[in-house]
C-alpha cells in the first residue's frame, strides 16, 4: 500500500481498520456484483458487521456499542469507501452515521432501550428521509407535515432520494410541526417503523451509481404515529438534522478518500503491467506524473479528513473544517477516478473493472450530504 496510516491512528483504531479490511475481503468483494445487480445489499450482511462490533462503535457499551470516538468512525468509513462498492458503504453509512445518531443523541431512555440494541446489533436497519422534491440541502424548505391527533400525530408528504428508504425497518423523518413560524424554526423529527399504517415506498429509484443500495420516494398520506414517536424536542429537529450533518460529512469525507486510495492503488498495478508502444505505461512520464500528482490530493485530503475528525473527538468546534471536507473531498475523488478510469484505456469503460464502478459511485459523493456549492458558503461564512 502506498499511503501510511495517518498519525491520528491509534493501535486500538487500528485494529478495527484491520477487521473491517479482513470483513470486506471475505464478505463484500465476493458477492458485491450480485449485490448491485439485485438493487441492494442483504440485510444479513448487516448482521455480519454488527456481530463484529462495527456498527456501534461510538455508542454506549450498555446497547452493545464501544463507545470509541469521531477517529474511529473515519477508519471504519475510509476502509467501507475501499471496498469499491459505494452501494454497500452507502447502506452501512445511513445505518450508523446518518439515521441511528438521532435515536443516540435525542432519544429518550424508553426509545433508546426499545431500538438501540438491535440497531447495534444489525437486526434492525435504518434510514432518515429528510430530502424531498423541493427541498434537498435546504432542509427548511420541507413542506411533510405533522399534525397533533388526539394522544398522537398524524403525518402527511412525499420523502425522495431517501437511502434505505425500501427497506428499512425504522426511519427517522423530517416534518414541519409549526408552519407559524420559520422553516428552520417548526421541524421536528419523528420515528416511523415499516409497517405505520398510511407509510409506503412510492418508487425505487434507478441510479447511476451505488447500485448496491437502494434509494426510494416515500409517501405519507395520513400516516398515524403514536405521541411517543417525537424524536427530541418538538420544533427543534432542523437544528438536530443540522448537528449530525457534521457526522454525515465526515463519513462521506473518509469514504471519497478510501475510494480516492484503492482507485491510484488499482491503476497504479495496471499501469506498471500494461504495455503500449513496446513499453509498460508506467514508463511514460506524462503518465507517472498525472498518478503522481493525483496521490498528492488525495494525501492531502486524507490529513484533513483526519485533522477534522481529531477535532471533533476533543470537542471542539469544527463546523469550518468539515465543511472544507466535504466541499474538498467530493471533488478530489470525482477528479482522481477520472484519471484513473482514463488510464485503463478501453478497460477503463467496462463493468468488470471496479475502477468503473467507483468512477460511477464518486459522482454523488460531490452532491449527497450538503452539495460542494452549500459546503463552501459555509466554508466563506467563517473565513
């Protein structure tokens, strides 16, 4: 491998980046394929990483988790992005960093007791629908509703590009409960199990990328909840949703540089062993060069992914930094699997290549989770 373990990583986090390179190549790579042609990725495999310990990794001991810190959480989500099966990480990431982190922070005692262990425990699987059809990154533009009914609620909207959405067993759902005031004033966030009478998958959506997850549109026509599925305090979700954007961007900050890593790992075991023109690629300095500089932005991006995640573990006020995360790291993995794909040649365009598949999973990875457009006002907003 061509890129050192950064100096943030201690031998405790090291070890759990040891076993999840070992669960990927024994349980990933070898069914991947069959996993983007279904559309999705097996709940059983879930089951897997929770048996292992990885899908509470910063969560209390006391529903199985390990309590480690932000460090811990970007090995993990780096080595998940080195899979070359965005789909797959795409699934694990919802469940642990994007959608159960709502239940941990906000949750009442009985909430949590009820669905923390057997979401640590990979028996159960998550999503968050916040996005819809009007309102992506501007959360405060939903327009779902939640209305008081009698002892409970009743929910009415449309939820799209909604990760897991077809097949989670829990959600945890955006929706304005003050339409008084403003947007980013009258959110709350509501728990809805599968089975909610008036909750459906509208559609599965096809994607270009991650294949091996899937994304649906959710409606909610009268959708009847129970009064203790208020998540948090009522009228406060937008600014809950806007706390866990921080955990979100990171992750997918770590995934671009883990898929960034294995694509110039990949291309650089090609193009030593490809010949043209009577002499392997390697030999071509155009071509050594472009990897060379290429290997430059993704270390670069690396140590802040790290240096972010180091902040956040000693509490410290990183909203700037992760914002340069994600605005930088969405753009360096599109940039570099270009390159990579380009230096495959005509292999570079065929499905058996993982390059391929990555070059095709990196391009969400500049619009999911905050657009690099919105990442960089945030970034101007505390130059």
């Amino acid at each position: 491998m061509i890129f050192r373990d950064p100096i943030q990583m201690t031998e405790e986090v090291g070890m759990l980046r040891d076993t999840v390179r070992r669960f990927v190549a024994d349980e990933v790579k070898p069914q991947g394929d069959a996993w983007e042609d279904a559309g999705r990725s097996p709940k059983s495999v879930l089951k897997k990483l929770g048996d292992l310990g990885m899908l509470g990794i910063r969560y209390d001991e006391k529903y199985g988790g390990s309590d480690m810190d932000t460090l811990a959480t970007v090995a993990l989500h780096e080595e998940l992005g080195r899979s070359t099966f965005g789909g797959f990480h795409a699934m694990v990431s919802v469940h642990t960093d994007m959608a159960s982190p709502h239940l941990d922070r906000y949750g009442t005692d009985e909430q949590k007791d009820r669905y923390m262990p057997d979401i640590v425990a990979g028996n159960i699987l998550t999503a968050v629908a916040v996005s819809e059809p009007g309102a992506g990154s501007d959360v405060a533009g939903i327009q779902t509703k939640a209305v008081r009914d009698g002892n409970g609620w009743r929910l009415n909207g449309r939820k799209i590009f909604i990760t897991n959405g077809a097949t989670a067993d829990v959600l945890f759902v955006g929706a304005k409960t003050d339409t008084s005031v403003k947007g980013s004033r009258g959110i709350s966030i509501f728990i809805v199990e599968r089975d909610t009478p008036g909750f459906e998958v509208a559609r599965t959506l096809d994607k270009t990328g991650w294949r091996s997850s899937d994304t649906a549109e959710l409606v909610f026509e009268d959708a009847k909840l129970p009064g203790d599925a208020l998540l948090g305090t009522e009228n406060r979700g937008f600014y809950a949703i806007m706390d866990n954007f921080q955990n979100e961007r990171l992750t997918l900050g770590a995934a671009s540089v883990g898929m960034a890593m294995e694509g110039i790992e990949q291309t650089l075991d090609w193009v030593k062993q490809r010949t043209a023109f009577g002499a392997p690629l390697w030999e071509k300095g155009a071509i050594r060069q472009r990897l060379a500089r290429a290997a430059s932005e993704v270390e670069a991006a690396r140590q802040l992914v790290w240096h972010a995640a180091w902040l956040d573990a000693k509490g410290e006020d990183c909203v700037r930094e992760v914002s340069m995360v994600k605005a930088l790291t969405g753009e360096m993995v599109n940039r570099v699997l270009y390159e990579c794909t380009q230096f495959f040649g005509g292999m570079g365009f065929m499905r058996e290549n993982p390059v391929e598949r990555m070059y095709r999973d990196a391009r969400v990875m500049s619009i999911g989770g905050g657009a690099s457009e919105v990442m960089l006002e945030e970034v101007a907003k505390r130059l």
